[in-house]
C-alpha cells in the first residue's frame, strides 16, 4: 500500500503516434536513474505504477499510460509491446483500400488489427486484472497507480472528455463502471483520419490529440485536486519537435493539421511553463523533456521506430539533459507514492475541471481550444 510520505508525483504523456518510442526511451533512462539513487538510499527498486502517483496521456501517450499505470506492465515490457503494437497497427497490409485516383474518404487503416494488439497486451495483463480481459474495467478501486486518458467526445467541438481510472470529487461518474480497458485504450488512439473512432451506445469518441496533445494542464489539475496542498513533482514527456521544413503543400489541410500537433505540444508546454510551471521549474519540480527534429515523423512512419530510437538515445547523451534526468531523479528516488485525501470519478469533460481552479484557468483552456 502507498505511504502518505514524500513529493506527489505525477507523470504527463504527449500523443505522437508512433513517436511515443520517444517518450518510452526517455522516461527509461529517468526510471534507470531514479533506481540507481533509490538502491544507494537502500530502497528497493521501483517499476513507473510504482514511483508515480498519477499517469495521464493523450493517444498514443493514453496507450502508455494504461500500460503502465493501470495495467502495472514493466517499462521494458511495455516499450516491446509498444513496438509491436505500432508495427502492426500502422503495417501498410492494413491500408484501407480506395478507388484508384479517387479522393481518400474515411480512415487510412483498418481498427482490427490495432484493436487485436490492444487484446492480446490485455491478455498479457490477465494476472493483474483477474478477469476476462474483454471486460477489464478502467475504473480501479484504491489502484496503486491512478490513470486517466484524454479522448473527444465528436459533438462537443473543441472539448476533451477525460476517461479516469479512479474518482475524482464531484465529476460526473457517467461510464466510470462500464467503461472497459480496451475501449478507453480505442478511444484515445482513435487518431483522426487513421482510425475508426470508437462508438459507445450513442456517444463516438475519437482521440484527444487536436484538443490536449500535450496533457501536461490536466495532469497538474488533477494532481492538485487529488493531493490538495501537496508538494508535486511533474515530469512531462514530449513526442517530437518539428523542424523547421515546410510541409507538402498537397497535404495541406489534414495532413498538416497532423503535422502541427507535434508544434502544438510545444506550445502547450510553454503556455504550461508561463502559468504554471515556471515556479515549479525554479524549484526543480517541473521537468520537461523533448527530442528535436523527430516531430516531422508522421503518426504512421512506423518504419522510423529505429530512428526514433536512436535519436532519443542520442539526445539522452547532451550533457544538459543529463543533469536535468539527474535531478528529477534524484526526487522520484525518494520515499513512496501518496494515497490522495479525497476520492473522485471517472469520466468528464475536461470544461468540468475549470470552474473548481480559478477562472485564470478557464480561460487559459478556452485559449487552447481549436477554433
């Protein structure tokens, strides 16, 4: 069982598509650190459910955060896993047919295989979950780890819908007991042309990535909410930052629209840091990693998997990152995971939260929001 002891810890996983390889890589070298400093203290080591406290994500980061936190998959496991998933999800075999010299209408790949992989990572899971994997639910009474994933609900343009695992105050509980692993796995990587969006009864979800690619706000919401008054410490994860190229004029429209979530993240962090976490920063509680010049890696390259690899690694070896890993670890090593003060909910939308924290945040989600 946690301790109420030590930082409240709180983990932030960018969408990216298969560019979540990043986040894997970096967030290993972290975890390494980390349990370097926790066996000099003489602690025991830690997998991320167990050193974190809350893990959220959005698409392809929403993926591995249920891997991590609510399915409580070693790092190595899930970053295999991961690999796989990607591979054979974005395989060109899947590639939904068109007429030929026709316009493109409606997802570029079939579901089915994504959706097998989701399952068999499940199954994998069958321990953990002690039941059918088809009905594993999101919702984990008392979990070790709390996660939520960021999903959009298709008719509310501009808001995020919030699928949690655990309660969360006064939100709304619609779908906190029904919802399943699997669909809030589906119903955060749903990315927009790829896949089908996932529908429950009369509700179609697809992913959050165009409203909170980077979900760096709503991780700090909740942690704050489930732990008021509590110190945090926030590692957010990015999945690529563009260069400077210009996109295909061809693309235009989707496909750039695509391309510029990598650039969206960036501008989230910023906003994030000019709010909120620049304190934070100073204090050596806010970490924000990002590798450069993979953020033009389109969602589906999963042919770019080694080369997303290799220059996470790289980036890994700056000497100024080194000491940021350094110091963020050093705090994660220390003492256990805390148990929240108040319980809450499962699923609501993301507009929900704002009220609660000050209209100074209200308007800052309004101002991230597509117009």
């Amino acid at each position: 069982m946690a301790s109420s002891q030590g930082l409240v810890k709180l983990l932030s996983i960018d969408g990216g598509g298969v560019r979540g390889l990043a986040a894997l890589v970096i967030l290993e070298q972290v975890m390494y650190v980390a349990n370097d400093e926790r066996q000099k203290l003489g602690l025991p080591r830690q997998e991320p459910w167990q050193m974190f406290d809350i893990i959220g994500g959005t698409s392809t980061g929403g993926l591995i955060a249920i891997m991590l936190g609510r399915l409580r998959m070693p790092l190595d496991k899930c970053k295999e896993a991961y690999m796989n998933l990607s591979q054979r999800a974005f395989t060109p075999k899947n590639i939904v047919s068109k007429t030929i010299g026709g316009p493109f209408v409606g997802p570029k790949f079939k579901v089915e295989p994504l959706e097998q992989a989701i399952r068999e990572i499940l199954e994998a899971a069958g321990p953990i979950l002690n039941v059918d994997p088809d009905e594993a639910l999101l919702y984990e009474e008392n979990g070790p780890c709390k996660v939520f994933v960021v999903s959009h609900l298709q008719n509310m343009l501009g808001n995020a819908t919030i699928f949690r695992s655990y309660r969360n105050g006064g939100r709304p509980i619609e779908k906190l007991e029904t919802l399943k692993i699997w669909q809030a796995c589906r119903g955060t990587s749903a990315a927009t042309t790829f896949f089908e969006p996932l529908t429950i009864g009369e509700d179609v979800y697809s992913d959050g990535g165009l409203v909170y690619n980077n979900p760096v706000h709503l991780v700090h919401i909740e942690g704050t909410e489930m732990f008021p008054g509590q110190e945090t410490l926030l590692l957010s994860l990015g999945t690529g930052i563009p260069s400077d190229k210009i996109f295909d004029p061809n693309f235009a429209n989707i496909g750039r629209q695509l391309a510029d979530l990598a650039t969206q993240t960036e501008r989230e962090a910023d906003t994030f840091f000019r709010k909120d976490g620049a304190q934070a920063a100073r204090s050596q509680r806010y970490f924000r990693f990002n590798i450069p010049n993979i953020g033009d890696i389109a969602l589906d390259e999963a042919k770019q998997l080694n080369t997303i690899k290799n220059a996470a690694e790289k980036f890994l070896n700056i000497g100024e990152v080194g000491l940021k890993i350094q110091s963020c670890a050093e705090q994660l090593a220390e003492g256990e995971p805390r148990l929240p003060e108040t319980p809450g909910s499962g699923l609501s939308r993301a507009t929900d939260v704002a009220p609660l924290i000050g209209s100074s945040l209200q308007a800052r989600f309004q101002s991230l929001r597509p117009q």
